[in-house]
C-alpha cells in the first residue's frame, strides 16, 4: 500500500494527473478484497492491481477516458461464469471501483497523498475519506485523511460527530461507505502495516522472507553471522540486522503488530530468543523444532520466572500442520500460520 502512496506523490510533484483505483463493495467472490488499489497513468500504464483479467483491463479503458473528462467516477463491475473461465481465474462476483482522477495541479490531492505514505511509514492508524459523488468540475472535492488524534489533513467539510462516528464504526472494516445528506462518502482506514523479525538466516529463513515479502509483511531478518545475514541471501528482506549477540535487541521496536519468528541455529539460541520475545508485546511469537526440545525450552523458561501464561503466547512448533519436512514446505506452513493470525486479529481490531 505504501508503494501506491508514495508513487502518487511522486507523480503528482512531477506535474502528471493520475487515476487511483481503489474497489469497494464488493460482493460475492470478487478477485480481490475491498481496498484493492491501482494506479493508471495517461498512457495507460499502472501500478498495482485490483484484481486482474477483464475486470483490470474495464478499469484502465475507464480510468484513460479520465483524462480528458478530468472527472472521477464510479466503475461498476460484475464478472459472471463466462468471465471468470475467460480470465483464467477461480473467482468471481460484482461491487465497485472508485476511479479517483487525481489533478497535478489540485495541491489538496498531493497533500493528502503525502500525509496518507507518511502515517503508513509510521505504521500509525488513520482514516482516509472521500467524496464519491458525481459533483461537477467547479465544485471542490472533499478528500481528506484523519489522524488518530481526530486532526484532519486535506479538505474535509463536516461535522465533528461524524468524524468521530466514522472512527468508531470503522473497527473491523477496511473499506465502505456512508451517506450523509446527498453526499455519499468512502471510507478507509489506513492501518499500521506488520513485521515479521525473522530470528536466524539458515534455509528455512531463505525460504520464510521471500513468502513473507509476497503476502504483505515487512520482514526484518536478524542474525549474528554476518556471513549469513547479508543481502546477497536475503535480497526482498526489508531490512537485515547483524547482532552481537541473540541476547541483545536495543534498538527494536517490536509491538502489538509485531510477529516474531524463531528459527535460529540451535535450541540455545532459541530459548534466549524466546525469552527475550515474552518480554514483549507482540502479536505472535512463533518458534521452530520439535515437540520434545519445545518441552525442554519451556520448562528451563519455568524455572528462569516465566508463568503458563508466557507460554501460552507462544506457536511451537511454528506453522500449520501440513506434513512439511522440507525448507520451502516448512515456509509455507509457517507463512500459512502468519496469514492466518493476522486475519484473526484485524476481525477483532
């Protein structure tokens, strides 16, 4: 998502309109989830994707016609059976796509655009809002971005009720919409993205960073070897740190939407890593090997102060049960596990 932000600013400061393509509403087994976005350019290029086949190629023939109209507009969509067999795809169903013509020379729109890739490099919560009616060229847009404090960045016009009411009602939900008087507006909430600290860089690391990286995770990977922790093994790792020791993290920010992935050399290791981890907050802890050396870490953890309770946070052996006995079936189980419990804790968010 940060991408898509940030390549809107860029454009924008460059002086080039662009169309945002964000669905919503969708219904049935549509080819992505609502908040999908893409990027559509003058000459038909894109960034992005919102779901591919004849519904993406729809998109993009309807964003171009965009540029001369210098209008935004409401894509509907509806992929039947045919279409579905024709795109090559498993998925179908119907819903909506924002098709938001972004003006260069409109300095709300970068505004917006900037804020919106700046609180996402925070990792902070916010709430973007949209005006998706089919106002003329006179009229200004509201298009805005509230913060988790209740400010507002952008041109918003309303009362603070329904800013508060929006907040609220928006737990749980990535994107919808709301109607107010005539005006129908489209919601978003901009949530903190997640890491992934992946501890060790051995094979099954190798594996784990790559799937991560591809589902939407930043991934931090952390060794003590810096012949294993290297760039030339992990090259779509976010960042890659060389440790001094497992036993020292200054430096980390490891909170609730933190995953910790254990997956070092040798138990030793593990069991100093673990602990380190309970003294955390984050969200998942999950450590490799078997029931029996799991057993062994957690009853030495017992007698070192640490409760059940400590214990129960932790996933081990890491990932889904699938029968994985190599490294990439390993990371697929543990990836597997990853998605898993990041869907059940946005329901509950």
């Amino acid at each position: 998502m940060i991408e898509i932000y940030e390549e809107c600013v860029r454009a924008l400061q460059a002086g080039r309109n662009i169309v945002l393509a964000t669905v919503f509403e969708a219904k049935g087994s549509a080819p992505r989830t609502a908040g999908a976005k893409m990027i559509v350019r003058s000459d038909g290029s894109s960034m992005g994707t919102v779901g591919g086949g004849r519904l993406e190629h729809d998109a993009i023939q309807a964003a171009r016609s965009l540029f001369d109209s210098r209008q935004s507009e409401i894509h509907a969509f509806e992929l039947t059976g045919t279409d579905v067999a024709g795109m090559d795809m498993i998925c179908g169903g119907r819903g909506e796509i924002w098709l938001h013509f972004m003006d260069a020379g409109n300095a709300n729109n970068l505004e917006v655009c900037r804020a919106t890739a700046n609180v996402l490099a925070r990792r902070e919560k916010a709430w973007l809002i949209t005006a998706i009616d089919n106002e003329g060229l006179q009229k200004k847009r509201q298009y805005g971005l509230i913060a988790g404090d209740r400010s507002v960045t952008g041109f918003l016009h309303m009362d603070q009720s329904d800013v508060n009411r929006w907040v609220d009602e928006s737990e749980g939900l990535s994107v919808y919409t709301d109607i107010i008087g005539p005006q129908r507006y489209l919601i978003e909430s901009i949530r903190p993205g997640r890491t992934a600290f992946v501890f060790g860089a051995g094979h099954v690391s190798q594996q784990v960073v790559p799937l991560c990286d591809n589902v939407g995770f930043r991934t931090v990977v952390l060794d003590d070897r810096a012949e294993y922790a290297c760039r030339s093994r992990f090259a779509q790792a976010t960042e890659i740190i060389v440790m001094e020791s497992f036993e020292y993290w200054s430096g980390l920010t490891i909170d609730a939407g933190s995953f910790i992935v254990i997956l070092t050399r040798g138990h030793i290791h593990d069991k100093t890593v673990l602990a380190q981890a309970l003294r955390t907050q984050a969200g998942y802890i999950g450590m490799i090997g078997s029931r029996r050396k799991r057993d062994k870490i957690y009853q030495a953890l017992r007698e070192e102060g640490f409760t059940q309770q400590d214990i129960d946070r932790v996933h081990s052996p890491i990932g889904m049960d699938i029968g994985a006995e190599t490294p990439a079936e390993l990371a697929v189980s543990i990836v597997g596990e990853l998605i898993k419990v990041r869907a059940e804790q946005e329901k509950c968010r």
